[in-house]
C-alpha cells in the first residue's frame, strides 16, 4: 500500500496523485516480481478472490488498473502537465525491511521514472519510520494492510479520513458516510454494493493506492508436522498440535 501525504502540495491535487498511480505497470509487473518477493497479486482495498473484491471488469476501469500501460502513462504526463509538475520529485519514506518493502519501494521508483518522475527513497528503521509518518514528513510512504479475516470494516479502516492508521490526512465526507452505511448493513449482498461504491470512490480519489497483495510463502522442515498454512500470519499461530518427527 502507498498513500500520499495530502497536506503537502501538489499531493493535495487528485490528478496528481492518479498519475503517479497510473505510472504502475501492476499487471506487468506482478509476474516478475512474484519470482523473487512476495508481491504478487493485483487487486483493490479487498484481497482478490474475496467475496468482497471488486470484479476485475470494474478494477480495469479505475485510474491505475488500464492494462494498457504505455496508454496510461501517456494520460500520467499529461495529468502532471495539467496540474503544472511536469518535473515532480518526491520523498519516498519506506521501512529497512527486505521483504516486501524494498523490491516494493525499487519498483516504484522505476516506475514513476517512466513518466520523468525522480524519488528519493528512503529506507528506514521501524522507529523513525513511524515517526515519518505521525509526523507528516514525507511525499509517500510505503505501508500495508493486515488483517486475520475478510472484512470491508477491518481492510477499509485505514483509508476513512481522521480514522487511526491513516497516513494520507485527507479530508472526505463521503468515504465516511460510505463506510458507516456498509458497517450497518446485515444483507451481505447489499452490502458489497456500498463496499464497491467505497472501493471505486477511494482508488479514483487516490489518497492511498494498492501496489500489490501479497502471496504468503513459508519453508517448513519436512518434520514439521500438524501446522497448517494460513492465508494471514495473525491465524494459525497455536502451537499446540504442532510436533516433530524425528
């Protein structure tokens, strides 16, 4: 997950903020970058595959997500022209992590490189970035979303304006209505529609934009017995049944 500090010019600027979005190549790039991170999946604010995941037909059509990327890219230089940065440099703060932030933070920066964009990518201690953050001292920032279970109320929580976790300080009435209106709805199905609505309107405003999902890989001895792998490293976590064979 990148977001942006909104209360920094031009960052304050959504044309400014979609371009640089739709500077990356997600459907190019997540097979190569599978290979050697656990990037991999391209998707929106729910996981792909989830039962609340926009339809990838609905994804395509969201500014970031055009398969065409040379297309998308011409329309990126043109938002920047328009929004008067057409020389733009940008403070990326992103943690001292190897995996999944720095191949994450490297590819970002070879992208938005494409569109004449220069980044200084910062790799930082957990300490301070986390002070980055709080403090506001940053264009962008790398970050995630975490969670043990599927849930539009959980994954949606840190993109709804003045909420603890969001970074982008920005300010929209409508993400919060959206989001209070879906947590009250017990019908599953019509409350995917309001998810969906909540999904397009944040991916279209761009205050934080999805880089890729992961894929979740874990070498275990082959003595290892009774552990099962989990989707999320917040489950799965009992030892109890868990022996060696040996």
């Amino acid at each position: 997950l990148l977001t942006f500090n909104t209360a920094k010019k031009p960052f304050d600027d959504v044309r400014v903020r979609q371009a640089l979005s739709m500077a990356i190549d997600r459907w190019g790039g997540s097979v190569p970058l599978a290979k050697i991170s656990m990037l991999k999946f391209v998707g929106g604010f729910t996981r792909p595959g989830s039962e609340w995941a926009l339809p990838e037909a609905e994804l395509v059509k969201l500014p970031g997500y055009d398969k065409d990327i040379n297309k998308s890219r011409e329309q990126a230089k043109k938002l920047l022209a328009e929004a008067g940065v057409s020389s733009l440099k940008i403070k990326l703060v992103n943690r001292n992590i190897a995996e999944p932030y720095r191949p994450g933070g490297i590819y970002i920066v070879d992208q938005w490189k494409r569109i004449g964009v220069e980044t200084e990518h910062l790799e930082l201690e957990n300490r301070a970035y986390f002070d980055s953050q709080q403090k506001g001292d940053f264009d962008a920032t790398l970050e995630f979303i975490s969670d043990f279970m599927d849930d539009p109320s959980l994954q949606f929580i840190k993109f709804v304006p003045e909420s603890p976790g969001n970074q982008s300080r920005a300010k929209d009435d409508k993400l919060k209505n959206l989001f209070e209106k879906q947590s009250r709805i017990v019908d599953p199905a019509e409350r995917r529609k309001v998810t969906h609505e909540f999904e397009r309107h944040a991916i279209t405003q761009s205050y934080s934009f999805m880089l890729y999902w992961w894929q979740r890989i874990i070498v275990s001895n082959k003595k290892v017995k009774g552990w099962e792998l989990h989707a999320s490293h917040f489950t799965g976590q009992s030892l109890g049944d868990v022996w060696l064979d040996q």
